[in-house]
C-alpha cells in the first residue's frame, strides 16, 4: 500500500478528484474538507497490482497544523491547482515545501483542475503549469474533476511512478 497525499488550497478540486477516481461520482455541492479524508483504490499496471491509498487533505489555512502530520511516511505527492485562479498555484509551492520537510523522497505530479470553467485565455496555461512544475522536478497534467477528464491519468501517473521505484527495484538481483 503506497501512501499519496493530495494537497493544495482550500477550494481547488482535491476531494472532488478523489470521489472521481474512486467512486465515479462528482458532487456540484462538495463541502469542506475538515483534516483529512481517506479512500484506497487498486491499480493495475501491466501485471504489477497495487492498492493507493489516498489522503486528501483539507487546505483551508486554520488546517495547516493539522495536516502536516498526515505527510510523514508519504510515497507520492499531488500537488492541485484551480486553473483559474493563480493565486492557488502561488500558494502551492508552500504546500509542496511542507510536503518535501516531512517526507523528502515522495515523488510528485502537479494537477491543474477545473479545465472545464476555463473561459478564453484567462487563468494559467499548461505551459505556465509545465514550468511551475519543472521547478521541482515533477510533471504537470491539466485534469476536470467535474466531467472526469483527465482523472486516471493522474492516479496511473502515480502508479508507474511507484512500482518503478519500489516494487521494480525490489525484485531485481
């Protein structure tokens, strides 16, 4: 089982991807996440299984305390912005500092949700998000919760990811 931590502001997504990928369902009228939510889904990558266990953690400021026990012992971190609001992905380096403190060796993919409010040319590019990523060496993937594109790209992102780094390199002599 291989701990991943979905983090960023209050607001931007996180729960909703969760509920997309894990149960298939998205909810107009989610509520705040208070500490931490929990779910778990298995993952098939060629012939290699494995089971995810997701934390998604609430990003309101008054849970900033609360949360960062929740990093310690995290594989895979997912890093989620709101395409439309710049600030959320400004303040996403912060989360990602705190993340890297309580646990240095989790890998990391970032997540522009909400593509599907994008208007016109408003809000941060994918190239903008690109670039944001590659500052800590991590991919970046534009995704929507709402209408479910993108959603598994994430979680397999994350599982090749993993059994590369744990599970390939533990059955080689």
């Amino acid at each position: 089982m291989f701990k991943t931590v979905l983090v960023g502001e209050g607001g931007v997504g996180k729960t909703s991807i969760t509920l997309r990928y894990t149960e298939n369902r998205f909810d107009d009228n989610m509520r705040m996440t208070v500490g931490a939510n929990f779910a778990s889904k298995k993952v098939t990558i060629g012939s290699a299984q494995m089971t995810i266990m997701l934390w998604d953690l609430g990003g309101q400021p008054r849970f900033h305390d609360v949360v960062q026990d929740y990093f310690k012992g995290t594989k895979f971190g997912i890093g989620v912005y709101d395409v439309n609001r710049i600030y959320t992905l400004e303040r996403l380096e912060e989360w990602i500092h705190r993340l890297r403190v309580a646990a240095p060796d989790c890998d990391l993919l970032i997540v522009g949700n909400k593509i599907d409010e994008r208007t016109g040319n408003g809000g941060i590019s994918l190239a903008e998000g690109i670039a944001f990523a590659s500052k800590f060496g991590a991919d970046c993937i534009e995704v929507s919760a709402k209408t479910g594109q993108g959603i598994n790209e994430i979680f397999e992102s994350a599982a090749r990811v993993l059994l590369k780094k744990y599970i390939q390199n533990t059955t080689r002599p």
